[in-house]
C-alpha cells in the first residue's frame, strides 16, 4: 500500500488491557467523541483535552488495507473549524465515546457508555520495520491488531453483550 497525494499508509498496532494504566503513567488525557457517518469510510471527531484549550475538531477517512499486520491502511485527516463541525454533526452518525490516555509510545483508549469497560491500546508507527520491532509492555493482555471487531468502525455498532463475548475469548471480563 502506497500513500496517496492527500492520504497517508496508518500503521499501527492495537493492544486489549484489562484496567486502565495506573494514572501516574499518564502524561495527557483527551476526551473524545467520534461520529461515525453511515454508509461511509467517514469520522467526524472531537476531542478534547481535560487540562483546558480549544478542542480538536477533524473529519478522517480511512480505506482499510487488504492485507494482515500494522499497516490499517490510508488515512486522511481534515482539521475544521467549529461551524464545519457542527455542520457535519448535523448528519445522522453512530456515536461512540472514549477518554484517551497518553502513556507513550501508547494512547489507550477507555471507552464510555454501552462500551464502558472496554480498554484499548494501540501504538502508531513510522516504517513497518518500526511496527514489527515494536516490544508491547507486559500489562498489554493481548494484540488485537487483525481482529477487525476492535475498530472504531467495528465497535460503534456492537451490543454490549457481544462485546462481553468478543473479549471473554481473550480471557478478559468487561466490568
């Protein structure tokens, strides 16, 4: 997969956790809302972050590789203003929350509502060389890089009992 003139190959390598990071391990901590627009490779997103400041607003699209390993695919990211925001999340969209905490080289996602429970790492990379060498820390309970059901665009969608399943063949309990 090449990258195109406005899109750019995503590598990265996700990561179940059975809690969260212990909070002195967190540098950053963001509060982000993603919108997922039906029938479309579309996520508006907002995220925020909880020491203060304007929030980042952004419409990605990301075309998934049809390959396996850290390579997801392309990705491409618009920044907008608040009114290009507000006049995206106008159209009907799938909602999924999450705080994301900074503990690098991870951001782990902690999901909020029908996902409440649900604890997700993920490393992003420069070069496959980067990615393949990549040595997850030992508190990261299993990689879900190729299991498609622990995407954004998958979760979105799914019960909270379905969840429950999906990580209980992982060994993990959603609390």
């Amino acid at each position: 997969m090449r990258p195109a003139k406005y899109a750019r190959v995503e590598r990265e390598r996700r990561f179940l956790l059975e809690s969260p990071p212990a909070p002195a391990s967190v540098t950053a901590t963001r509060v982000i809302t993603d919108r997922y627009l039906p029938g479309t490779r579309l996520r508006l997103r907002r995220s925020e972050r909880r020491d203060g400041g304007e929030p980042e607003l952004k419409l990605t699209q990301k075309i998934p590789a049809a390959r396996p390993g850290a390579v997801q695919g392309l990705i491409t990211t618009v920044y907008l203003s608040p009114a290009e925001h507000d006049l995206f999340a106008s159209l009907p969209a799938a909602l999924l929350t999450k705080t994301r905490l900074s503990v690098p080289p991870l951001g782990v996602d902690v999901f909020g509502g029908p996902l409440a429970g649900l604890v997700l790492a993920e490393a992003e990379f420069e070069s496959d060389e980067a990615a393949l060498a990549f040595v997850p820390p030992a508190w990261c309970a299993a990689e879900v890089t190729e299991d498609v059901r622990f995407t954004g665009g998958s979760l979105v969608a799914v019960s909270r009992e379905v969840l429950a399943g999906w990580l209980g063949e992982y060994g993990i309990r959603l609390g």
